[in-house]
C-alpha cells in the first residue's frame, strides 16, 4: 500500500517552483488572446498579470544565489545583443534589395508559386468542422507572444524553474536567432521568390518600376525565351542585350553609404538618409524561404522544451504549428518556408549548446535518482523480490523516459538482476547499476 502511494505521488506532483512558470506561461497567452475575443477584460487582466509577475520577479531578486553566474555571462549576453544586431541590419538590407532588384512592374504581374500546403488547408476547410476551422483561423500567438515567453522563460531563473544563468540562456537565444538570421538572409537572397500577395511590394516599398541594370543584363533577356535559355545553357556566356530601355538610377548623397543607392534602389522622395529607407518599412515581401517568425517560434519552443519540458513545452510546440499553418493560410508564407524554418531551427539551437546547455544539470537529476533508487533495488534482489525488482525498475523508466540510451541500459540492468536473483548473485547487478550511474 505504502509503494503504491508513493507510485502516485511520484506520478502526479511536481516540484512546486517549476509549476508556476508553465502557469504564468499559458495564463499569459490565454489572457492576451481576450483581446480578440473580450477586449474589456483583457484590459485589466493583462495589466493585473504583468503587475504580479513583476512584484514576484522583484521579491525574489534579493534572495537568488546565482548572481556571480549572471555577472561572467554578462560579457556574452551583450556580445550577442550586438551581434544580433547587426545580423538584423544585414537582413533589412536584403529585405529591401531583394524586392527593389526587379522592380514593382515584375512585382505587380508575377503570380504566386503553387503549394501544395495551401490546397490542403483549404481541402481541410470543406471537410473539417466549422469549429475546427475557426480555431485554424484564430489569431491565438504572434511573434511576440514567443519572444515574451522566452523573457518569461529566462527570468525564471530566479525561482530556480531552470538552470542559471538566465543571461546565458538568452546569450545563446539570441545568438542561435542571429546565425538563423543571417542564413536566412543568404537563402532568400540568392533565389528571388514571388510573394504570395502580389500587391505587398508596391504597398510597402515605393522603389523603382523597372529592373536594376544587373536585371535588365542578367534576367531580363532570358526570362521568357526558351531558345534564349537553351543557347545560354550551350555557350554559358551572354549573347542577348538587355531586355529594353528603362530610365536611369537615382543616385542620393548619403556620404560614405552612398554606395547603398545600387542595393536599396531609393525614389527621390523617400527621405534624407538610407536608415531612413529601413525604418519605413513595414516588413518584407520577398524574404520568404524561410520564415523569421517561425525560426522565433521554433528557437522559443527548443528553449523551452530544453530547460523546462512537460505539458507547457508540448503545448508551446502545439501552438508553432498552429502559427505555421497560419502563416500558410493568410499567406505570408509558402509551406516550404515553414518546413525549412522548422528543422533549420531545430538544428541550430542544437549545435549552439557550447554557450549554454541545461545537459549538466539534468545528468545530474538522473545521477541523483539512481543512486535513491539503487539501495532498494539491491534489497530487493537479496530478498529475490521481483515484484519490487520491477517496481524500482518501472520507476527509473518514468523518470527517465525521454533519454533512450539509459532506457536501454536500464532493460539489460532488468534482465542482470532477473538472473541473479534466480541464482542469488549480487556482485553484477551492482556494478551495472554504479556504471549506468557513473556515465550519467
């Protein structure tokens, strides 16, 4: 009776600093969304939370034991801020370019690439029920619902919900964001797409109607001639002129950063200074492949699921599939952009682990049980008890479920004590059980 207690009790508590984060975590997605559909009491319960978690966060300070950690993270948590930075002016640069090189008449008359990830989401909507669809539609997290629950998430620190230190846990945040950036930056730039709404670049960048003389030389010539294409194939050298006659450049006077006019391809109209271009803009049009909003979600989601885990995680991995068909559906996105963002995301967050990792503290967790659980394990092998055997064994399991390579040591640890408790031997099982405990 006492075993089986103490079974369900393992089974359904959790550690009571690590319960509130996933609360305060879903209580602010479920709270932001009143604003679309009960904006008066998303009036006063977005202030109440923010007002509590603040006096929470600030209560705490004065007794958190890490603040040395958090001092030598320091230096890397700002060298990654400006090399963010920097990757986020790179990006707007090849944002604006990558629109203003073929100018608004190419833009204006290109149709859309088909996807197939489109027609399966309005198949969907025929078949699925109205209810489902509309919970599809529903505008439930954005952009900035990630990066808050990643602040969230790293200044949990404080009651001890995830490893210290939290500045380094958003120094490889931002520095895995800055990388994503970058090589998206250099995927989008090297293949021009045409936006899924074809009316986007005339609406947000009033740049040129022709095409940049690289375009006239280079594209122009053979974007519709087939026996153009094929004698360009046979000779690998230019054999047309350019595709017509298109009025000169402008040339502003920005100084230094004048040799920016040929990359941003600015009208006389849009302002003094080339900052100013970048600032105007509202977004992107043809930066599709792959998606920034889902490479936040995705890196938000790993961070997550690496420090936190359980129900919250799962459901934060929920919610990116439900933005990702969202961006497919309203498109912003082709479905290519967001299968791309998914595993590119996944894959650098994994390979940015030298700057801050959780692994230590979680080999030290399951070092901790095991050595809880092997003094019981051994008495239940002198006493040839192999109901108990398989209690212990079944509790190491639920523990350590999500780590195969010890699931597996942990079955031919089952097996070394089924024997010897036919035969009475005890040395074997307790030196299985100090290696699995020793390579933790």
């Amino acid at each position: 009776m006492e075993r089986r207690k103490r079974k369900k009790s393992m089974a359904w508590s959790l550690p009571r600093e690590k319960i509130g984060l996933g609360v305060a975590a879903i209580s602010y997605v479920c709270i932001d969304y009143l604003r679309e559909v009960a904006p008066w009491w998303h009036s006063w319960l977005q202030p109440a939370l923010w007002i509590v978690l603040a006096v929470a966060a600030m209560a705490r300070a004065p007794f958190y034991e890490h603040w040395v950690l958090e001092m030598r993270a320091v230096f890397p948590f700002l060298a990654s801020i400006v090399f963010m930075l920097a990757a986020l002016l790179c990006e707007a640069l090849s944002v604006r370019s990558v629109t203003a090189v073929l100018g608004l008449d190419w833009h204006n008359s290109t149709p859309p690439l088909p996807d197939t990830g489109q027609w399966l989401l309005l198949a969907l909507n025929e078949r699925l029920p109205w209810w489902v669809v509309e919970v599809l539609r529903a505008h439930i997290i954005s952009l900035h619902h990630y990066l808050m629950l990643f602040i969230m998430l790293a200044f949990s620190v404080l009651f001890n919900s995830v490893k210290a230190p939290g500045l380094g846990l958003g120094a490889r945040y931002m520095f895995t964001m800055a990388v994503g950036r970058l090589l998206r930056a250099a995927t989008f730039v090297s293949t021009i797409l045409p936006s899924l709404r074809p009316w986007c670049a005339t609406a947000r960048f009033p740049v040129p109607s022709h095409p940049h003389p690289w375009a006239q030389k280079y594209y122009l010539p053979y974007a519709t001639s087939s026996e153009a294409i094929r004698r360009l194939i046979d000779t690998d050298s230019l054999h047309a002129g350019n595709g017509g006659i298109f009025p000169g450049e402008y040339r502003p006077d920005w100084g230094r950063m004048s040799f920016l006019a040929g990359i941003l391809r600015p009208t006389p109209g849009e302002g003094p200074s080339w900052y100013h271009l970048l600032k105007k803009a509202s977004g992107g049009c043809n930066d599709l492949l792959y998606s920034g909003h889902m490479l936040v979600a995705v890196l938000t989601a790993m961070a997550w699921q690496a420090t936190y885990g359980g129900g919250t995680s799962a459901l934060i991995w929920l919610l990116v599939l439900h933005s990702a068909q969202r961006e497919i559906r309203e498109r912003h996105h082709y479905t290519a952009d967001c299968v791309v963002a998914i595993y590119v995301g996944v894959m650098l967050w994994r390979t940015t682990r030298f700057i801050w990792s959780a692994k230590d503290l979680a080999a030290h967790g399951r070092a901790a049980k095991l050595e809880e659980v092997h003094p019981r394990l051994v008495r239940a092998a002198k006493d040839s008890d192999m109901d108990e055997v398989f209690d212990e064994v079944s509790e190491l399991f639920h523990y350590l479920k999500w780590n195969i390579l010890i699931v597996f040591e942990m079955l031919e640890l089952l097996s070394y004590c089924f024997s010897f408790c036919i035969f009475g031997g005890l040395i074997q099982c307790d030196v299985q059980l100090v290696c699995i405990i020793s390579n933790v």
